[in-house]
C-alpha cells in the first residue's frame, strides 16, 4: 500500500469511529507505529486530525446549537427544502432528519396524505398541527444541541419501519470523510434510517462540501440523490455523478427578511 493510499485510509477511519488507537492503525495497515505517528502528522500539518495520547481524533469540530444554525444560509436551505418537496408523492412515508435544512422540508409539506417518521423535536412540533399527516416521533433520549432523539430506541424505532424517502442533513460531506454529523449517537440512527429507506435524499448545501465535521455516517456515494445550491462546485458534482448519485442543484434568490 502507498503511503498516500494509507493516509487517506487512516482519515477515513477515524471519520467512521471518531477515533483510533495508534497500534490498531499499525496492526490494520501492516506498519510500525511509528510510520503511523509520521502519518499522523502529516494529516494533523493539514488540519485534518489531531493527536491524542496514543491514538488519533478528528480535528477538534465545535459545534453550533441548532438554533443558531437555524438562519445560517437560509436562503439556500429554503431553496433546497422547494426542490425537496417535489419528489414527495400522496402516500408516502417520509423520515426528515434532525437538522434546519429538514425542519424547511418539514413546513413546505402539503397537508394530505402522508406519513413523516423523524426524530427531531422541532420537526414534530412543526407538523403537530398537519391535521392530513401522520406524524410519528421516534423515542430515545434527547440530545439537547440537536434538539434530537438518540439512542438505542431511536434506531429500533427506525428499524421497524419501511420508507419511500428519506431526507438527511448532514454537517459536512467530503470524499474521503464521507457524510459526517458531530455525534456518533446521531450518525448511528441516521444510519438506521438509511438501512430503512428505498431512496435517500442528502439536502445539504455547498458550504457543507469537502468538510469533515465528526463521525461518518456513511461514504457519500452510498445517497441516492444531493439536492444543493449552485455554488456546489464543478469537481464535486463530477464526483458524485461519476459514483451514480444524481445531482440536483438550485438557484438562490437571497433572503430579503
């Protein structure tokens, strides 16, 4: 193996579990430990890592409350979550994601028939009133920064059920650290989500690209469609249409509010 290729291995590891053991890195690659500590610091001079006491972590990630991401490139969300709503049919069953691209989603939803599973409390308290919706909020245990429900009972909820559509927000997708989120009890239910769905719907828009922002959901080819703002670039939609994930991007008229 390169050294180049056993780079881009250990930052994908580490995207998956968050961190790793410097003698795991060694044992799984077949090098000494300290061909890995020389790895590390190449990838830590990138800003791409960082060192800990014998392992290695993702760079520190600080992350942002829900309700201050909430108007945080709003008029990009808004246009994503109009293109969103248009793929929804009468009769589906829906899982929107915690996130406030999806909590857009989630208030442009025509009032008929439809059933929207989520775990997030503000898209619940969002549709309460839908009289045509079902609405069914998973359980688990809140995670107060995401205004969202984790844990085991999250992901059995989401296990025992079958969706048409399901739409996920992420904090940064990137094509080595794939579709991250800044927990791993939050990527583990997305996960279980995507097990669940017939088709995955990544809303995200283009300031999300090439970041690494915690635990890996899942690579990014692993969507089925990236709805995103028209600033995404050009290498990024190359990218992901050359590994079968349609892409849909759209014009922003910036908010006047």
């Amino acid at each position: 193996m390169l050294p180049e290729e056993r780079r881009h291995n250990l930052l994908r590891l580490t995207a998956e579990r968050g961190r790793v053991k410097i003698s795991e890195a060694a044992k799984r690659f077949g090098v000494s430990e300290m061909t890995i500590h020389r790895d590390i610091q190449l990838l830590e001079s990138q800003g791409l890592v960082r060192k800990l006491h014998g392992g290695v972590a993702l760079a520190g990630v600080q992350e942002v409350p829900y309700r201050e991401r909430i108007v945080q490139q709003y008029a990009q969300k808004r246009a994503i979550a109009e293109a969103a709503v248009r793929l929804v049919q009468p009769g589906y069953t829906l899982y929107l994601s915690p996130g406030t691209t999806t909590t857009e989603i989630a208030r442009l939803l025509p009032n008929e028939n439809l059933t929207v599973i989520t775990n997030s409390l503000p898209i619940a308290q969002e549709l309460m009133h839908a009289t045509q919706l079902e609405v069914v909020l998973t359980g688990g245990s809140v995670r107060r920064y995401a205004e969202a429900l984790v844990g085991p009972a999250a992901e059995a909820s989401l296990a025992q059920v079958f969706v048409n559509l399901a739409f996920v927000g992420i904090t940064g997708m990137d094509p080595v650290g794939g579709l991250t989120v800044y927990s791993e009890s939050e990527a583990r239910v997305l996960q279980a989500a995507l097990r669940s769905a017939r088709k995955t719907i990544l809303v995200a828009d283009s300031s999300k690209w090439g970041k690494v922002m915690g635990p890996q959901v899942a690579p990014v080819e692993m969507v089925h469609v990236l709805i995103s703002d028209a600033a995404l670039p050009k290498s990024a939609v190359e990218y992901l249409q050359a590994r079968d994930v349609a892409v849909t991007l759209v014009e922003v008229v910036e908010d006047k509010r």
